[in-house]
C-alpha cells in the first residue's frame, strides 16, 4: 500500500482517507437484504484500518 500511495503522491495524485462509522441506530437500520454491510451489521464489525 505504501508502495502505490507512493506512485499516485509522485505522479500529482491526492490521495483520500475515509473512514466510515455507524452508531448503534446505524447498525439497526441494515436490512437483512443488504448483501454488503448485512454479514458485518449482524455482529457489529468494524473495518480494519490502514
């Protein structure tokens, strides 16, 4: 990772850092039926951070 943020910063790129976080009400208003965060808000998950 180091690597290519590396080459984006060297040819003029900007490099972006988000960070995502969901509150207790967050995590209850996933539906069953979303097939991305569904799997995480059933046991709370938190993303790694880099």
């Amino acid at each position: 990772m180091e690597g290519a943020i590396a080459d984006v910063r060297a040819s003029g790129g900007t490099i972006a850092y988000v960070r995502v976080g969901f509150t207790e009400a967050d995590w209850d208003a996933i539906p069953a039926t979303n097939k991305s965060f569904a799997p995480m808000a059933q046991h709370r998950l938190q993303l790694p951070r880099w």
